[in-house]
C-alpha cells in the first residue's frame, strides 16, 4: 500500500505568513495553526480545509494561492529547503528537490521528463492536491528559486490540471510566473530551459551542504522503504542533463549496470516512451523519465 500523502507543520505556517501580510486576526484558525509543531503531520484534507478557512477571509481576491505560495522561506520547506541554499547550481537544486521531495509529501511524486531544450518537472493529475493547493505548491516552488538566484526566474510554461479559472485569475496565474499558463492539463508541471540548470547560486556552503545532506538521507531512511532503483535512475538523469549526453550507456555506466541490464529494468517498469528526446549522437530514442509508469 502507498504511503499516504501528505504535509508538513512548518508548511501550514505558509498561512500564518500570510495572515500576518494580509492583517487578519483569525483567532481560531491561527490556534489552529500554532497547534501544528514544525515537524508534525498534516494530513492533506486537514492542509486544504486550513487553505480555504484562510482564503475565505479575503473573498474576492484573484489567486490567492499564488501569494500564499510567495512567501516561502526555508523554514516552511525544513531540511530540504535549508539544504538547497547550500547548493552551487539551479540543477544541484532540482537535484536535491528529487532526491527528497518524500521528506516533503512523504512520498516520491516527481516526474523528469527531458526534451530538446528544455526540463519538465511534473506531478500526475492522481496526485493533485486541489486548485487552491497546486497553486500554493507551484508559486512556492517557483518563488524560492528566484530567491535562490536573485533574479526573477521565468519557467518556460507551467500547467495545472484543474479546470480554467476566469480571465482575471488566468491573467494573475500569467504575470506571476511570467510565462504562458495551460489549465485542465494532464499533469501539473514547471518547464524550465536547460540552459537554467547551470546558473550558479550567489550563495552556497558546500561544508554546510555535506552536513545537511547526511540529515535528509537519515531523515529518509526513517521513512517507508522505496524503490532505491527509481530514486537513483531520477538522480542520473538530473546530473547528466547540464551536459547534454544522456544515453542508455551513459546512464548505465553511472548506475554500475550494463546496457542491457538497464534496459530490463526500464522495460519491466515501462519507462520507455515515444520519442520525446535524444541527447545528440544517442542512440537512444528518447525517453520520458516518469520513474514510475
């Protein structure tokens, strides 16, 4: 059986955030709110109940999501999002991301999917949380790597699997991300250019990183067991992308298996797609990288 999603307390205080920014006194919501220690639980439909007291207090506004997701520190995101600060590229970012996004939503929910020019992070339609929630997750995610870069990154394109808001919320969702916005998608995605992967951060402390990571891996290690296989095909792919040579026997080599071994694996889990991608002079027809079917 799959680990149930779901959030944690550091997250919710995204709201207590925002209540402060937007001056609502909200007694019995914040009482809420401050029950819920950093590293507590929170179940999903308790996190979208907590969303919709909160945004109800404020009728009328467009996209409220995207400015509750705005005001992301790493504190909301615990050890992952201290680690990232310590990383020297936006690709050791992602990488990261990948790597722990279950000590997020207890599970691996992440889809990398490689094309020509550019890299798609995506989550299936089965795992959306809700308007209100996709939108907090996107805009935070979005938010904390211009933050991590000190400019204002702009995806590529970003979608939604829920329906198309009206034309004031879909204009908001736009000059937020700065880029065209799909609705009623089959997966939630960020797409960014490859090119993005290299940008250096103007901070990182790889002493710190070293620390921080030994945290997460054993934080990880508490939690139910996943297939170490997928976690390591999605980490071989984020570090091979900057380069711009990802092919069977590249991936292979890095994994310490044959070709032919690898093939296996990817067939049994039905990895292999149409062609989406090839890194110049592959022989491999491209791949879509769900590393889950």
């Amino acid at each position: 059986m799959a680990t149930p999603m779901r959030v944690t307390g550091a997250w919710v205080q995204l709201l207590s955030d925002w209540l402060d920014q937007e001056n609502l006194p909200a007694p019995e919501l914040r009482a809420l709110l401050d029950s819920r220690g950093p590293a507590d639980i929170v179940a999903l439909p308790l996190w979208r109940e907590l969303l919709e007291r909160a945004v109800s207090l404020r009728p009328g506004s467009p996209a409220p999501g995207l400015a509750i997701g705005a005001l992301v520190q790493p504190r909301h995101v615990g050890v992952l999002g201290y680690l990232t600060l310590t990383c020297q590229t936006l690709g050791e970012v992602m990488l990261a991301y990948q790597r722990y996004e279950s000590l997020f939503y207890g599970r691996d929910l992440v889809e990398v999917r490689a094309e020509p020019e550019h890299m798609i992070l995506r989550w299936p339609a089965a795992v959306s949380i809700g308007e209100l929630a996709d939108s907090v997750s996107i805009a935070a995610m979005v938010t904390f790597m211009r933050r991590l870069l000190e400019q204002r990154l702009a995806p590529a394109r970003v979608s939604f699997v829920f329906p198309a808001p009206d034309v004031e919320t879909r204009r908001a969702h736009e000059a937020f991300f700065g880029c065209p916005v799909d609705f009623g998608a089959s997966h939630t995605s960020v797409s960014f250019p490859l090119s993005f992967l290299g940008l250096s951060l103007p901070r990182n402390d790889a002493g710190s990183r070293a620390l921080l990571d030994r945290q997460a891996r054993a934080l990880l290690r508490a939690l139910p067991e996943s297939d170490g296989f997928d976690r390591a095909l999605q980490r071989t792919l984020v570090a091979l992308l900057p380069e711009g040579q990802v092919s069977l026997e590249r991936v292979a080599a890095r994994l310490h298996v044959s070709p032919r071994t690898l093939q296996r694996r990817l067939a049994r889990r039905r990895l292999t797609g149409g062609p989406c991608w090839s890194a110049p002079g592959s022989s491999w027809p491209g791949t879509i990288w769900p590393i889950r079917p």
